[in-house]
C-alpha cells in the first residue's frame, strides 16, 4: 500500500441485524479497468445513529488519513510518506484499528479518571503521540488521536483497573475502562510516556 495515493475506504456493516455497525477497511487494487476492493476486518464497532441493511461504503476522510500518517511516523518511525506499507502487517492494522476508533467512537468524558496535577517534567506533546495518562488509578498508556488548546483526546492501550484488584488473574481484576477506549481529557494529565509501565509499541498489537 502507498501510504499517500493508495485510496482506502471504510465499510461499515450491520452485524446481524444486533443494532451495531462492524467496521473493516477495503484497499482497492488492479488496474483502473478491473480495479476490485480487497476487504480487511479490524476490531472496531459502534452504534450507528442511522439504521441500516446493505453495507456502507465511506473514502478516508483527509482527517483520518491525516491521523494515519501521523501515526506512522510516531509509531513506526516512518519518513518517507511514499513508503510501500502491507496493509496485511499486524502493526500496520493496530494503527488502522486506532484511526478507525477515533473516527467513528464517541470520547468519553474523563474527567472523573483524571489524576491530580503534580510538579514534573513534561513534552511538547503532538497528535500521533504514545503517552502516559495520569489517572487516580495510575499511570496508563495510551495514543493522541486528536489535539486542542484544552483537552487531548486518546486511545488506551491498557486496560484501566481497580487498584484493589490489580494483583488478580487477568479475568478476575475490575476494569474500570477498558483498553481501545476513546477518552477526552485535560492536557495536564497527558505526561510522557516513559511514566506507564509498558510503553513498547507492542501494546498496539
């Protein structure tokens, strides 16, 4: 895939008839005559505001590539914005996962996870950032998706968990936001990433 010319759209079908709307990423591919859309499945569902039988088909919007490039360069260190990608590669779908988050879920308001302000270093920050969280319940990482003067809007990429239940097996600890959520919060709480415990890019996986 070209990152810059390849055209991509969104498809947005109903999940039998369940009232949510699965969302998959179509390439197309071949010459102008016999062109045919090659339809990846990505982990990403809503709440359409509009009901629907046939399936959806919606072109990146220059925001959502915006945020896809971004995203590349951030994460996978990509400088050449004509760079052949395989759109078959895991990380490369992590980051279509996030674009298509933050395209078509709504932010939850996070103010009552913000943690208390303190004194430290901080970093310029930018939209395509890994960063930290500062929650009441710790530090998290997570991915700018979107930017402004006040809030910083991200994607987790760890579940939020109740301190009491942290030392728990995995499926017996209470999460309080799970991971792939889209939160808004104040820009105060965003702090660099080395504050989470797990900030490899891996956790996109």
């Amino acid at each position: 895939m070209n990152a810059v010319l390849q055209p991509l759209f969104w498809r947005l079908a109903n999940e039998q008839n369940s009232g949510l709307d699965v969302v998959s990423v179509l390439m197309p591919r071949g010459d102008e005559a016999d062109r045919v859309a090659i339809e990846y499945a990505i982990d990403v569902s809503f709440k359409p505001s509009n009901s629907h039988q046939n399936p959806i088909d919606l072109r990146w919007s220059e925001d959502d590539s915006e945020l896809f490039m971004s995203l590349l360069r951030k994460v996978l260190n990509v400088t050449d914005q004509d760079i052949e990608l395989d759109i078959e590669d895991g990380m490369v779908q992590s980051l279509i996962n996030l674009v298509a988050t933050a395209r078509f879920h709504t932010p939850w308001p996070g103010d009552e996870l913000e943690g208390e302000d303190f004194m430290t270093y901080r970093k310029e920050i930018e939209v395509g950032d890994l960063i930290s969280l500062n929650t009441k319940y710790g530090f998290y990482s997570a991915v700018i998706v979107a930017l402004d003067s006040i809030d910083a809007t991200v994607v987790l990429l760890d579940d939020i968990v109740s301190p009491d239940s942290a030392g728990l097996p995995e499926d017996e600890q209470d999460v309080i936001m799970p991971s792939h959520s889209l939160l808004m919060l104040n820009r105060v709480c965003v702090l660099p990433a080395e504050f989470a415990e797990d900030v490899d890019a891996s956790v996109l996986h």
